[in-house]
C-alpha cells in the first residue's frame, strides 16, 4: 500500500484548487530530474530522505518505502511530514510506484538487498545499493562512476571506509603505482548500529576489495576500529600506500588535493587533515619501496544523523552523488539498456 502524506490530503480535501496548483508544480519541478525511492526508513533511509531534499539538483524523491505501519515508522512519519509518499508493504509497494520511478536507493540489508535485486531488474529500475550485498559493481562517485558500462543497472556503495579511502588511493596511484595499501577506519561506538557490529568482516573484506578494485591498489588491508570515547569523536581515517622509491610526493600531494575538492563537493564535511607524507619509522626495510601516510576526517552535516557520525553520513552522501552523476547521462543510459 502507498500512502499519500496526510497534510497534502487535507489541503486537497480543504482548498482542492490549492492542492491541484501544488501537484502540477511538483509534477513539472521533477519532471527533468532522475525520480527516486528509498527503500528502507532506517537511520540511512532517513539521513538520505533529507539531503535529496535539501540539495537534491537532478534528483528528485517520489517515495520512501519500508515494511511496518506509518505509527510504528519514525522514517516513514517523517516522510509524510515532508510531502513524501510513503509505502509500507515493502517490494509490493515498490511494484506500485515502478512507473514513476527511475532508481530505488536500497537502505535495508544485505540479505534483502539480494532479494529485492532481481525484482528492480525486472521492473527496470536501476539500483543504488549501500549494503554489503555488492550484487552490481562496486562505485565510488570521484573515481569510476563514468566507468560504468551502460547495461548496469545495479551499484554497490561499498563501505564507509571505502568511501572516505578509496578515492585518496586511487589519486596516489595515478602518480605511483600502489603495490599496497592499508586503511584504519576510526568511528564513534556511537555511530556503530547492530548492523555495523554485526559486519565487521563484511566491511574489513569488502573495503579492502574496493581498495584494489577501484582504489588501484595491488593488494590492500582494512581495519575498522571503535572508538567509545565520551564526547563521540568524528570519523577518521588512517591511509598507508605504498609506493615505489622516489615517488614524488608533490605531485602526490596535487593529486589528494585535487581529489579531496572533488569529494567535497557531495561530501562537505569531508577533510584532509594530515597531507601525504613519507613515513620513514617502519621498523621494517622495504626494496625500491616507500610507505606514504595520509589522513582524513568526515564530519556530517548533521540533517539526521549526529556529526560525529560522519561514517554514516559519507555514504548517503555518496549514494546522492552517484544518483546525481547519473541523472546527467539518464536518457543514454536507458538508451543502451533498450539496444
């Protein structure tokens, strides 16, 4: 079942001229944006549902789906008090929005993620997955988003971790080959959820997967450690590449520079906070091969989810910039799909 916001159906029901004026607005306000759905009203679903709306550009939010009563559903509630349609049978309702839908954002788990996939691509709706599924390829918007062949309809946000790395590593690596990298992965036990708890070998294997497979790395390593610490600490990360001998580190440290602008731009609290530099206490000897540190910190911007919780927040705003990217290239994509 779809519900349809409960203000909009009294304006409609009291001021029915009103209510016809604001749907035509809305219709036409979406209609050159990529029409969107989250399926889940978690803390994720939740967080995301607010960055569509505050700076959505070519995304729009049609609907947002999840499985129990709109009473019983904080995200489903605060949907509907911002105009959002709202589901609440789960895969059927997603049946019963597919026509005005382009690309279901998936904030459930991996488990359901896998069962939903085959329905998406039945019903030709791309997917944006931010669960360790990694049913499509995985993707991390700066790197390898315009790398996608146009018959994926199915994308994998990786990890947190991954989405905070991954782009760092990768910039080092148009300079110098990484042979290795490793990354430690600093959040508050505060932003730590059952499911995060639950995974942590899903998030140390995936993230180390999307080092070497978008990240360029030869080989990699993740580490996720939890922090308790009162206040809550913001999320940070550790990054250890290793390079060849000689690699110049200016045009390392160029290359972050200009990764980290780009990141940014969909991730605002997203920063820097030690440059590449040379790590020379390794207490172990390496051939023709230097080790180079960098860190970095992500802050959220704080629409639903604490600050300090920028772990979370770094990947719905990951799943907003891949969604935005593709909304640029919507229509030839959807053309290949059809050839």
């Amino acid at each position: 079942m779809v519900h349809r916001p409960g203000a909009a159906m009294r304006l409609r029901r009291n001021s029915p001229l009103l209510y016809t004026l604001l749907s035509v607005i809305r219709k036409r306000w979406s209609m050159d944006k990529l029409r969107t759905a989250i399926v889940g009203p978690g803390n994720i679903g939740t967080d995301l549902m607010y960055k569509i709306l505050d700076r959505g550009r070519n995304v729009s939010l049609e609907a947002m789906v999840g499985i129990y009563p709109v009473e019983q559903s904080e995200g489903l509630q605060a949907a509907q008090a911002n105009g959002v349609d709202v589901g609440t049978d789960g895969l059927a309702s997603v049946r019963a929005i597919a026509d005005d839908v382009d690309l279901v954002f998936e904030a459930t788990s991996a488990k359901i993620h896998e069962s939903h996939a085959p329905t998406y691509d039945e019903l030709g709706l791309f997917a944006v997955d931010m669960t360790p599924a990694a049913v499509g390829p995985f993707v991390a918007p700066t790197v390898n988003i315009d790398a996608l062949s146009e018959d994926v309809m199915n994308v994998n946000m990786i990890t947190c971790g991954g989405q905070a790395t991954i782009p760092i590593v990768n910039a080092i690596d148009q300079v110098s080959s990484v042979e290795y990298a490793e990354i430690i992965a600093t959040i508050s036990s505060d932003s730590a959820g059952p499911g995060t708890r639950q995974n942590i070998d899903e998030f140390t294997q995936t993230t180390a997967a999307g080092l070497e497979e978008v990240g360029g790395a030869d080989n990699a390593k993740a580490i996720i450690v939890l922090n308790p610490a009162e206040p809550p600490i913001l999320n940070r990360c550790t990054i250890y590449t290793q390079v060849a001998d000689g690699t110049d580190l200016d045009a390392v440290r160029e290359d972050v520079s200009r990764m980290t602008e780009t990141i940014q731009s969909y991730v605002p609290g997203y920063e820097v906070i030690l440059e590449p530099m040379l790590k020379h206490d390794l207490g172990v000897e390496l051939e023709e091969s230097e080790v180079i540190t960098t860190m970095v910190e992500v802050e959220g911007e704080g629409q639903h989810l604490p600050e300090y919780a920028g772990n979370l927040d770094i990947m719905t705003s990951a799943a907003l910039g891949t969604a935005e990217r593709l909304a640029l290239d919507w229509t030839e994509r959807l053309e290949g799909v059809v050839r």
